[in-house]
C-alpha cells in the first residue's frame, strides 16, 4: 500500500500533465467542456506545433515531402536523432572502455591500483557542474587543450557530435567498471590459465572464455548508461 502511494505520487504531476497536452483552448488548465468531456475540448493542436516547429513549409500539404521536411528540419525530430545518436556512440565507448579498465585493475600485478580506481570513478563523486566546466573549457577552442567539436572562432559550436560523446562516456564509464569489476571479484582465473594450457591466445581466451562469464556484469552497466 505505501509504495502504491509513493509511487503514485511520483507519477501524479506526468498523470495530470497528459490530459491537458489535449487542451483545445491556450490555458494550462481543466476547462468546462474537458471535464464534461466534451469533443470540442480536446484538441492535437499542442502535439501539431510540436511535431512543425522548424520546418520550412508547415502549412504544406501532408504528403512525402511534407514528412521529408519534418525528418529534417522538424526541432524535435532532430533533437530526438541527436540524443540517440550520442545515447547509443556514448554507450558503446563508455562500456568498452570500463570493461578494459575493469579488467586491468582486477589483475593483482597492476600497480597504483587503488589510485586509478579512484581517478577512473571520481566523475561519479565530482558534482556534474564542476565536471561540466571543465568539459566546456577544455572544448573552447579559446582554450589550450580546446578543440573537440569546436569552430576555429571562439564560442562556437560546430555540427559534430564527437565533444558530447566523449562527455557523456566520461561520467558512464565508471559505472561500467564498478559493475564488471564486481562480476570479476567472483571469477576464476584458473580458467584463463587453463585455455592458455591448450593452447588458446590472449584474444581467444578473452572472447572465449572470460567475456562470456562477465558478460552479465558488462550489460548490466550498459543498460546503466542507457
């Protein structure tokens, strides 16, 4: 019953939200003919000047170009393209890079372990202002290290996505790690020993063998990020 509660009132804003994005008049509210549930008081039109927002010629007849124009230059669907976009690179290279340094610092040899464990998920302690400023310093070109995704004239963004990738696959990385590495605590290193024994090379052994068994660990992390 109380976490019926709770979870109603987090979803209690989103439930009163819906209903009215189907207003027909321009007030953020319940009108007469929306509580007599009235036709006439409901209306797409929030949904229609969402969908036209930035396209070149919204009034034209809703053919294949009329959709080609929406694909294209609709705000939203590129606002939507761009977050899979970054969603989907920032994912990849954030779980890649996690699992390879989850993997390093779960060999005992490794030295200055515990220092570049702390370095590697130190982006999940900062506050994300402070990791964003930094990230927007080191992207103006005004700067020493600026140059991802950056113009040459200061302050101004350019058309790539390689900047924010990289941002957002700096603060998913850690999680990745703190996740293969607790799925490497309980792995048997015998068993990589024991390929190598029948003649399996370093990749063989990791595809074969390791990857499989931290696999659950590796997507567990990804689906973090995502």
């Amino acid at each position: 019953m109380l976490c019926g509660l709770i979870f109603f009132f987090l979803i209690a804003p989103i439930v009163v939200v819906i209903p009215l994005s189907f207003n027909a008049e321009p007030y953020f509210t319940f009108t007469d003919k929306m509580l007599s549930l009235d036709p006439e008081g409901y209306s797409m039109r929030w949904y229609d000047t969402l969908l036209t927002f930035g396209m070149t010629n919204p009034d034209a007849p809703r053919g294949w170009s009329w959709w080609v124009d929406a694909w294209q230059n609709a705000k939203w669907v590129n606002a939507a393209k761009s977050s899979i976009i970054i969603g989907v690179f920032s994912t990849i290279v954030a779980t890649v890079l996690g699992t390879l340094a989850a993997l390093g610092l779960s060999r005992p040899e490794m030295p200055f372990r515990r220092i570049i464990m702390a370095v590697l998920i130190s982006p999940m302690i900062v506050p994300i202002i402070i990791t964003a400023t930094g990230m927007f310093f080191y992207s103006n070109p005004c700067a020493p290290l600026g140059w991802i995704g950056l113009e040459p004239s200061c302050g101004k963004l350019a058309g790539t996505y390689l900047g924010v990738i990289l941002a957002h696959a700096t603060l998913g990385i850690p999680f990745v790690i703190i996740t293969v590495t607790a799925t490497l605590i309980g792995f048997d290193q015998s068993l990589n020993r024991a390929a190598a024994s029948l003649g399996a090379n370093p990749r063989v052994t990791f595809f074969r063998v390791t990857m499989p068994l931290i696999l659950p660990g590796v997507i567990s992390g990804a689906l973090l990020l995502s």
